[in-house]
C-alpha cells in the first residue's frame, strides 16, 4: 500500500483528494494537515466523512511528515507549493503539485503573473501533469505539475486539431464557464450565495492566471509561440466547467475527418469521450467523474470548427487528475481510484 499525505487539506480539492482517496484500493492515507483545523476530526469538519475515517488535522511540517509518506498531494495556495516541495522531493517523496508554482516552465513568466519563484531550480523537473498527452514523462517523475482546471477543459479540447495542424493557431478563442467552487472554501465577497445565485457574469478578461498557462501548453502542441483569447466566466452551480472553444480550420477540412481525428486521438483514453457527431456534452454528465467528455461542431458559414469540452473542476480538473497522475508516477492502473459513475441528476 502506498503511504499518501495530503499537505494542506482543509479547501475543496484536499476534501476531493480525501473523498477519491479513501475508496483507492492500494492507498493508505497517512496525514492530512491543516493549520486551521489542527486536531479537529476530517469528519467534524466535512460531515460527509462520518464512518469513513477516523482521520484528525494535524499542523505538521515537510520535514515531520517526509518519512512517513511515499507520495504527498500539496494542496495549498499559489506561492507556498515552492516552499515545501523542495523538502519532500529531496527525501524521495513523490509530489503531486495543485498550485501553479511547477506548471509555468518560464519562471519569469511565473513571476509575471503570480509571484517571486523560490525554488526555480525545481521548474525544469518537473512534469505537466496532463496524463493524455505527457503519460510517459509521468511514468519516471518525481515531481508532477497538476494543470489548473480551464487549461485541462481547453488544451484536451483542442489539442488534436493543433497537433495535425487542422486551425490556424493563431485564431483560437476560449470562452469558459466554471461552477463556485473552482474559487476555493475561503470566504470572498463574490461567492456569497447572493452575490452568485441567479447570476452570471464573466470575470478577469485577457488576465487569468491560467492563460499563460494555456498559450505554454498549446504551443507546445502547435510547435509555435501563440496568443489566445480566453473569457472566464462564473456561473450559479457547484462544480464543473464548460469550455467553448473557437477556431478558423484550414481549408479543405471536412466535419468528418474532424470526428475521425478525435475518435483516433482519444481512442484508447479511459476519461475522454467524444460525442456522437450532432450531440454536444453537458456538465451534468461528468460531475462527480474524472471524466472529460468533448463535441465537435463544424460551422461551414464561418469556417470555423467550435468545441465544448466538459469536466468537473475539482475532479479531472483538480484532484481526480492529481490521483491519475499518482497511478502512473507509481505504477499502478491509470484508473485506480476513479471508477465513479457521474452524478445525475
């Protein structure tokens, strides 16, 4: 069984991470930590949890859980990732990284949008954690980059057509639409109820962190530096993310090789589906599933290809990704852990 601490577990991926963890069959949850909530129960702080563990918080340090664990999920903010990796990594402990300080290979890019890197050394270590496009990389890594939510729904989403060359890469543009909870546990004026139940609104416009990391990972696809344009937007619903995705095809490219191509390229992925063509993807069929469901719409009017790719934020988005980055880093069934039917309704 592999030991696995989660290093700050008290937000709503950690809870996630805790919930895909306790049904995995070859892990053993050694520690969850918590400054917060040292020494509360899980269960007194997420109900959900009775009879499940008898885990408590605790506020340990890097260096007081290094050797109890073979793996550890760090799942805190933006800044202290860096911080705390170097620890476990120098150990020989295994990371799994859901902030953005590993994700950005360009530290001053990184420092452009979040902060002053302190572990830059560290960068070039580590491995994206997009398991469709990066699995074998994954398989011999040491410190893993998990991608943030909107970059997962879009570079899947967009990715094969990059690949083989079908859009001009230049005209991509992403609108995206996020549940609540994609802006964490902590209390902030716009995710009140009132401030976000019956609206919908779109948010940092040509500013999101993830951006950057989106144009890193398309251009990577695309053999070429590219810009995009890509709108965040906030809507009244728990979790899960929808990502329409535009772009101006190649001449001479019909609708069907378009299906062809993303039926080839994720044939043989476990959690992405393509849709029947005609058929587009719902939220609703992937919240709750480390799932990742995508369809395909030509418009000949236009000559643009448009694409709606779905997740749930806080699974394939967050922490059903990080536990499929976990599988591959240790050997295990890429699907371990994460056999879960959608919720629906």
């Amino acid at each position: 069984m592999l030991k696995v601490g989660i290093y700050g577990g008290s937000g709503y991926t950690g809870q996630e991470l805790l919930r895909l963890l306790i049904g995995h069959p070859d892990t053993d949850i050694v520690a969850i930590t918590s400054r917060k909530f040292k020494n509360l129960a899980v269960s007194e702080v997420y109900p959900a949890f009775a009879g499940m563990t008898d885990l408590k918080f605790v506020d340990s340090s890097p260096q007081q859980l290094v050797s109890s664990c073979d793996v550890v999920f760090l799942a805190v903010p933006h800044g202290e990732a860096m911080t705390v990796a170097p620890v476990f990594v120098a150990a020989g402990v295994k990371v799994i990284d859901l902030s953005a300080d590993f994700r950005l290979r360009d530290v001053s890019v990184y420092e452009e949008w979040y902060t002053r890197h302190t572990s830059p050394d560290l960068v070039q270590e580590a491995v994206y954690g997009l398991p469709e496009l990066y699995r074998n990389e994954l398989k011999d890594a040491n410190l893993v980059a998990n991608p943030g939510c909107y970059p997962t729904s879009i570079i899947l989403g967009v990715a094969p057509l990059l690949r083989d060359g079908m859009i001009d890469p230049s005209s991509i543009i992403a609108d995206s639409k996020s549940g609540v909870s994609g802006a964490g546990r902590d209390l902030q004026l716009g995710s009140l109820f009132c401030e976000v139940n019956e609206g919908f609104k779109a948010y940092k416009i040509g500013s999101h962190r993830h951006t950057p990391e989106i144009e890193q990972e398309l251009g990577r696809i695309a053999k070429t530096a590219l810009t995009i344009s890509f709108t965040p937007h906030l809507v009244p619903i728990n979790r899960g993310i929808l990502s329409t995705i535009y772009a101006d095809l190649n001449n001479g490219i019909s609708a069907s090789e378009i299906f062809d191509l993303y039926d080839n390229f994720y044939g043989d992925e476990r959690f992405v589906r393509i849709c029947k063509p005609g058929t587009l993807p719902n939220i609703s069929s992937v919240r709750g599933s480390n799932n990742c469901d995508i369809g395909i719409t030509v418009d000949g009017r236009t000559g643009r290809v448009v694409i709606v790719s779905v997740i749930d934020n806080l699974v394939k988005g967050a922490s059903g990704q990080a536990v499929q980055n976990m599988n591959l880093m240790c050997g295990l069934p890429e699907g371990a852990g994460l056999d879960h039917i959608s919720l629906f309704p």
